[in-house]
C-alpha cells in the first residue's frame, strides 16, 4: 500500500505551504516508506509516499502522461495493467507500474474509464490543461480515501484521515464505488452492479464456476516483484487462499523470482484455534510456515496505536486489527512487503454465525448486500491499516469483481444453512472446493465452523480487554456517556475505553462521524439484530454472541433454557449423526 495526499485550490501557495503538505504526507510514511513524491501546480499538491510491490526501480510517484500535462497520484494495484497497455498501444509508458496506465486512460477515454480498472485502487488526477480533476476509490473500498474541505476553499483527500483532519473543517470517507469530478461538480457511482439494487438472483448453483471464479481472483494477485506471503488463520476463507495460491505459484511469474513454496503467516495466544488449524493447514499445503505469538498484555499495551492507525473506535474491528497489526510488524521484519488474505467471504457468503439464524432467502440476501456495502468501514479498514502501518500490502482475493458478480448472482437459497441438508455457513463454497480426486484441503479444515479473527487468535484475548477496559471505566463514566458522547454513544465499558482513546487523537465532530454505530450481534447490522429476540439482551460483536450456534458459547448462555428453535435444530442434526451411522 501507498499514502496520497492531494489539495486542490489553495489560497496560499507559499513555500510555508508546501512545507506544511510534506509535512502531513510524512504521516503516511508508514504506509509508503520506500519514496516520497510530491508535485506542485500553481495551487494544486499532489503528494506521495511509496510502497514499492511492481517496478520498484523506476515506478516512484506521481506518475505522468507522455507530455505531463496530467499526474496522478496512486494508492493500489491495477491487476489488468498489461492488458489495458495494450489499448493503450498509441501511447508511450515511462515505467514498469500497473498505476501509470490511470493516466493515459483518461487521456484516451475522459473521465469515464474507471470501470475499466481491475483492482484495489484510491488515486487523484490533475489535468492541468483546465485545472480540472478527479478522484476516484475501488468498488468496495479496499483500500481507504477520505475527502475534506478547508474552510479557505480547498478540497483534499488523503489515505487516512491523519492527513487532513487539522487542516480540513469538514471531512468525510469517501464511499467506496464513487468518482468525484471537479468539473461535474460531486460525487457519482462508477460501480453498478446487479446485485447492488439487492434484488434476489434466481442463478442456479454451480460448484465448478464458483471455483474457478476464485482461482483466477487468486492467481491475478500473485502479481508482484517483492516478496509475499499468505495470512493464515487455517479457518476456511484464508485456508482456501492459501490451498489456490500453492497449487499455481509455480505457473505464476513471481515464482521465477521467489521460489515455488509459499510462505504463511499466522499469530495467536499460545494455545489459540487459529494457531494448531493454521500448523495442520501449513503442513498439508507444504508452506514455509511463520507462527507468531503474543501475550494479552502486549494487545493491550499496543491499543492506543492501533487506534491511531485504524481511526477507528468500533470494538469488533480494533478487537481484530491489534493481533493483526503485531503480526504485520514480524512480517515485516521478514522482509516481506505483501500478503494475501482472506476478507470479504464471509459477507458474500452469509459466514458469520448469525446467519443461521436468517428468516429467510430474501433476508438473507439483503443482509449479505448491506455487510457487502459497509465492508469499506469494517474489515477492508482493519485489513488495509493494519499492514500498512507496517508498510506491508493486504490484498483480498474475495473482494474481487468478477468473483463478487459470480457469488452474488447465486440464487440465495443454496447459501442457506440447512442443516436438514447438512448445510452448514459457507457450503456453497465449502463444497465448491471438496474435491476427493484432487483435494485442496483436509475435510475438518473444509468444513471447520466460522471463528472470527479476534475470537480464534484466543478466547482470552476477548475476555482479557473487556476486564482491562472495566479497569479503566467506571459505572459512573459509563452511566453519563451519553452526556460525553452524545454521537454513537458507547454502550460497553470496551467501547467507551476506545472511544476515549480514539478521540484523543482525534477530536474534531467530522471524525467520530466516519465511524459507524448502531446495534450488532456476532457482527451483524442492526437490522438482523431484529432476527431473534434474545439478542437484543446479548449485543456484543463476538462470534460467541450468537447465542446456540457456536459450540464456545458464552457459558451464561449455555444454562439458559434453549429455545424451541435451537431444540428443533439439535433434533435434526442428531437424525443427521443417525442416518450417518
């Protein structure tokens, strides 16, 4: 990943002026430590700092076309580059960098091209020509942008808020999807596709089209010139990246570069889930596998710079980002700059636990729509920032278009958890990739039940920052939160904790609205929270909230009487085990 910074319009453009621009591009340096770049125009900065994953010796930013008339600057790669260059054959490319064809596109096409890039991208175009420019962010929001308005006029946008939230009056995050046209005067939506109207899809399921959707989402992002590795917790969604990504790495280029034998990263309290799932994953994949550890103190110790990071104060994403951003620190030291990972399966899919819970297709469906649209606030922050702020790159393979368009257009009833079928979360893709002849995974890995990061990397790493945190808040700060935080008011001691942390670092009104609120259970919106009566009583973001479906429920609830609904399940997989037998 890299760090821009654009401005547009200034009134002052001093050298005073230019100094303060560098000087809140530095804040991004953790995103981009390799160079830094930064291009003036009259009252226009384009500013950037560098990761360097392709043509790392002549790709620096911002990047130009053949008369430099139009610069760009860049946060992302563009997995279609090549092909793109090709319609691009009138035109003559400086460097080796996916990102450069964004610059000749608009020459060749206007501002209408965007749709035509595949990848994870946030960048910023200067037509100097009319002082005209545009901004644009990838069609989830894998990768973070956020616009501001200085009260002198100026427009910016930035990577993090970090960059501009002293200097902007107002600031927001750019919606993931959108293109904003100085000429046309705001923000329009690039991105349209079917399943964004959250119609419900009557395609029949078809394991093989499914499969091959992903594997190629896979390989497109074996594109590299550094060195990378794949995140694994050896749950189903980073186990499946890793299983696609060891059996093409030695068709892939980078394997003429960095060997055939993938390397896997995993990190957890000692004696967690994740970390004897990812041991067994590693060995039956044959990996070179990196396990690491940490201690709960050491997660408490680094909050407040998660937090910072992350600029976030939702507890389920900084619960996930801290083990995420130690991990990111040891990969780093490796000298490994990228990772595959495995966001965005479970909101396609319907894989988180309360889902089992969904009334029917329909409500199934739009759920997975509405987490699908909120990812650019959750996970893709939690996975974006806390690699870069190591400057390692995070790319999601799940997240991919056409593998979203495939997934999607699945008539929502296979996606449903049938147990009477034995359909449990995710089968449709669990069984896509259940091959006897010619195995990506071991059974109990394929069919391991759904583990959120923060629970799998140790229950007592949960439990342990809800006892610190009640350390630190008193009932009485937690009674008058609200006269505190009348916006998104806190309602755990956890979250007021964060919030306290996050507000010290950023405190202006704009900020605490980029974050979302709202009710949630096992990390649900707040309108399936409406699927089951008992969870309003048990609001909290952790896989073990949805009470009767995870086998580690919280123990509280497994002495409550169960319901006739939980009864009727146990009952249908006891004939299941039977049949079985």
């Amino acid at each position: 990943m890299c760090g821009i910074l654009a401005v547009f319009g200034c009134i002052d453009n001093s050298q005073a002026k230019r100094s303060r621009i560098i000087e809140l591009s530095r804040r991004l340096r953790h995103r981009g430590p390799d160079w830094s770049g930064l291009h003036c125009h009259q009252d226009c900065y384009l500013a950037h700092q560098r990761l360097a994953i392709i043509d790392p010796t002549s790709g620096d930013q911002p990047l130009y076309n053949e008369d430099k008339t139009i610069i760009v600057t860049v946060n992302g790669e563009i997995y279609n580059h090549k092909a793109l260059r090709e319609k691009l054959k009138s035109h003559q490319f400086r460097t080796g960098s996916d990102c450069e064809v964004i610059a000749h596109l608009y020459e060749e096409y206007g501002e209408d091209f965007v749709d035509m890039l595949d990848g994870m991208f946030s960048f910023v175009l200067l037509d100097t020509r009319d002082k005209s420019f545009i901004a644009a962010r990838d069609a989830i929001g894998i990768t973070p942008l956020y616009m501001g308005w200085g009260l002198d006029g100026s427009v910016w946008f930035a990577s993090e808020m970090k960059a501009l939230s002293d200097d902007c009056e107002r600031f927001m995050s750019f919606p993931p999807g959108h293109v904003y046209s100085s000429k046309r005067g705001g923000l329009q939506r690039w991105y349209n596709p079917v399943w964004y109207s959250e119609q419900i899809p009557t395609t029949p399921y078809d394991s093989l089209v499914l499969r091959k959707a992903f594997e190629k989402a896979v390989v497109k992002r074996l594109m590299t010139d550094v060195p990378f590795g794949v995140l694994l917790s050896g749950g189903l969604d980073s186990s499946l990246v890793a299983a696609v990504a060891c059996r093409y790495l030695s068709e892939s280029e980078a394997a003429c570069q960095w060997g055939s034998q993938l390397h896997t990263f995993c990190i957890g309290l000692k004696g967690s889930p994740d970390l004897k799932a990812a041991r067994e994953v590693a060995q039956y994949l044959g990996t070179r596998h990196h396990e690491f550890h940490f201690t709960v103190q050491e997660g408490i110790d680094a909050l407040e710079e998660v937090i910072y990071h992350v600029e976030t104060y939702d507890v389920t994403t900084i619960r996930a980002s801290t083990p995420m951003f130690l991990m990111s620190r040891k990969i780093k030291s490796l000298g490994v700059k990228m990772v595959l990972s495995g966001e965005g399966s479970d909101e396609i899919f319907g894989g988180y636990l309360y889902f089992h819970k969904a009334p029917n297709k329909e409500e199934f469906h739009q759920e997975t729509c509405r987490k699908i649209k909120a990812l650019h606030l959750y996970d893709c922050l939690r996975a974006n920032k806390s690699t870069s702020a190591w400057g390692v790159e995070a790319r999601v393979p799940f997240l991919d278009k056409e593998f979203i368009n495939v997934a999607m257009g699945i008539d929502p009833e296979w996606k449903m958890v049938r147990p009477d079928l034995g359909r449990i979360e995710k089968w449709v893709l669990r069984y896509a990739f259940d091959d006897d002849q010619n195995p990506y995974l071991p059974k109990h890995i394929l069919y391991r039940q759904k583990e959120q990061f923060s629970d799998g990397v140790g229950y007592g790493w949960i439990d342990s920052l809800r006892d610190h945190a009640n350390q630190q808040v008193t009932d009485t700060m937690l009674a008058n939160a609200s006269f505190i935080y009348p916006e998104n008011t806190p309602t755990t001691k956890e979250g007021y904790y964060y919030r306290a942390i996050f507000e010290k670092f950023f405190p202006k009104n704009a900020a605490r609205s980029t974050v979302p609120g709202g009710p949630s259970v096992a990390c649900s919106t707040a309108k399936a929270v409406e699927w089951d009566a008992a969870w309003s009583k048990n609001l909290d973001p952790s896989g073990r909230a949805a009470l009767g479906v995870h086998l580690a429920a919280y123990e509280d609830a497994k002495e409550s009487k169960m319901t006739a609904s939980e009864t009727s399940l146990q009952k249908l997989q006891a004939e299941k085990t039977a049949v079985a037998v």
